[in-house]
C-alpha cells in the first residue's frame, strides 16, 4: 500500500501544519506499515515555524522524538514531482478552493480522483468537489478534529478490501 500524503499549507488553520492534525494519521499509515511519501506544493519543509503543536496526544510527542518523520516532513517531495500511477491512494490536509479549478500543483487531487483512485481531505477554509464531484474515484472529506485520524482509517480500510487499485465502475 504505498499513500501519497499531500499538505497544503494554505489557511490561517493550517497554515503550521499544527502536528496534532498530521501525526496521528501519518503513525497510522505507517504502522501498518504502509509507504508513506509527505509532498507539498513547494517541496522541502511545509513547516513555516513549529507553531502551535502543543503536547496534544501521544503521536505528536512521538513525532517529536522521530527523527526520521521529521526529517522526512522538513524534505517532501514537490507535488509537481508526482506521478499519480505510483500510489494507491492520496491524503491531503488543509487543501483549499475548487478540487477541478485547480491548477498547477492543487491539480494532483482531480487527477487520483480522475485515474478511479480514492482522496481524503481534510480540508483548509473551504473546498469546492463541483462540478465534477468525485469523478471514477472516491472523496472522504471530515472537517472536525477527529476528521484527521478517521479519514485516515477510512482510506486504509478502502484499500485493504478492494483487490484492485481502481474504484469500481
């Protein structure tokens, strides 16, 4: 199971990429273990600061103490280095605006959902699915502070039923 964990670091909300949001879904996918790839639109570290990540749960106070984790969040991969074929399925965190308006490197999103494979969001200030909605793939959106873990759950469930990478016709 290889997930492409996208971070937008658009709003006011995420703008930190706050480690409670990020960390009980990345331990998730990678207990698993599942291959984890972290991409952001400009690559490199998403983070503009530590900001305001608290102690709030056991993973962010294991993110802090992994430093592989952090250093694979302060070197992800440019979303434009992507290649949808190489993954399974997309998570994205604080993406923002209208998923088939996009263009450039918010464009990765329309594009798994395009190729039949399933996107969970957890959005930024707003998102707008129209005017194709989910096209061949499936969208799990959540937007509550437990949204980040159980989107997470839902995605890895998905994937470990369905024998083909492709959603159903």
């Amino acid at each position: 199971m290889r997930i492409l964990f996208l971070m937008f670091p658009g709003d006011a909300e995420i703008s930190l990429l706050r480690l409670g949001l990020l960390a009980p879904a990345y331990y998730l996918f990678k207990d698993l273990p599942a291959d984890v790839v972290l991409a952001s639109p400009q690559g490199g570290s998403p983070m503009a600061s530590a900001g305001e990540h608290g102690t709030r749960g056991d993973d962010v106070r294991r993110f802090l103490g992994d430093r592989m984790a952090r250093e694979e969040l302060a070197d992800t991969l440019m979303v434009d280095q992507v290649v949808i074929d190489d993954f399974d399925a997309a998570y994205c965190l604080g993406l923002v605006g209208a998923i088939w308006k996009q263009v450039g490197t918010e464009r990765v999103v329309s594009q798994f959902l395009d190729a039949g494979k399933p996107v969970a969001i957890i959005p930024g200030a707003g998102v707008d699915i129209s005017p194709h909605g989910a096209a061949n793939g499936l969208l799990i959106i959540g937007d509550n502070d437990a949204s980040p873990l159980l989107a997470a759950r839902a995605l890895i469930e998905l994937l470990q039923q369905k024998p083909n990478k492709r959603m159903p016709s």
